[in-house]
C-alpha cells in the first residue's frame, strides 16, 4: 500500500465486511447449536430400524458437523479481516499524525513519501535570487559601449540616400 492509498484510506468496505461476517459467526453459532442439540441428539435417540437406520443417522452427524466447520471457517476470516482492518487503522492513524506533526514543523511530505523542510526550499530559492542580487555588476567602458552600439543599432537605409540598395538597382 503506498502513502496516498493510506493516508486518504476510506475503511468503510472493511467496517462493512467485518460487520457482515460477524453476523454470519453469529448466525452460523445458532445453526451449529441447533443442528448439535436438536439435530444430532434427536437422530441419536430415534427408535429407527433397517439398513438406512445407520445411514441416516451418520448422514445427520455429519451434517451437524458441517455447520461447525462452517463457524469456525467463518470465524477464523472474520478474524483475519477484524486485524487487517486493526492493522491499517492504525497505520492509517500513524501516518496522519507523523504528517501533522510534520506540518507543526513546517515540513512538506511528498505522495512518495519523502519530508522537505518548507523555509529550507524557501531559503534555496530566495538565497538563489539575492545571489543574482548581490553581483557587482562592471561598469562598461567607452571602448565596450560603443561596440555594442554599433553591434546593436541598425541603419535605415532611405531610397533616396546614396548607398541605399533600392536606388542602385533603379539606375
């Protein structure tokens, strides 16, 4: 399970399936008494005779066992879901409150699970601008001046100017 699946974990399908086999357990307890005290004991104490006598009245044991393989199986997954439900309940309790804590602190948790220090990436950035900040910057000289004026200033070259290309090609 990773961080976002437990962190925002809804347990209500758990809740609602530990809720249903619990009522089965319950359900299947009363099926087992009465197949054990009713069932059984009356197959025991009937005054059968002939071939299908003992048949019938192994059948109706067996029978009657089966509703007690049928609790304890429901028993033992109510079980497994009631800790598994236990387990990440807590986990999911466990993380909220690290997070909390973690904000108190002024820390970021990413959904991979990793802390940043909030002023620490605030600190980074504002001390990478007040690096720029803080440059001299060189004075330029005259030589260096006029070079990028002359590198960045274009003419504009008029039709009737002498060196202009449209009045050369026109004679």
């Amino acid at each position: 399970m990773d961080f976002n699946a437990l962190y925002h974990a809804n347990f209500k399908l758990l809740d609602d399936a530990v809720t249903d086999w619990s009522t089965l357990v319950d359900h299947l307890a009363d099926l087992k008494k009465d197949a054990e005290d009713d069932l059984h004991k009356a197959a025991l104490k009937a005054d059968w005779a002939g071939v299908n006598a003992q048949v019938s009245r192994e059948f109706i044991g067996k029978t009657a066992g089966e509703f007690g393989d049928a609790h304890t199986q429901a028993t033992t997954i109510r079980n497994v879901l009631r800790d598994t439900q236990g387990e990440l309940k807590s986990y999911h309790q466990q993380l909220t409150d690290a997070v909390s804590r973690g904000r108190k602190k002024n820390l970021t948790v990413t959904d991979a699970g990793t802390a940043y220090e909030k002023k620490a990436i605030y600190e980074r950035k504002t001390k990478n601008k007040n690096k720029n900040k803080n440059k001299k910057i060189k004075p330029i000289s005259n030589t260096n001046l006029e070079h990028i004026k002359k590198k960045h200033t274009h003419k504009r070259l008029l039709p009737n100017q002498s060196n202009s290309p449209l009045k050369q090609h026109s004679n």
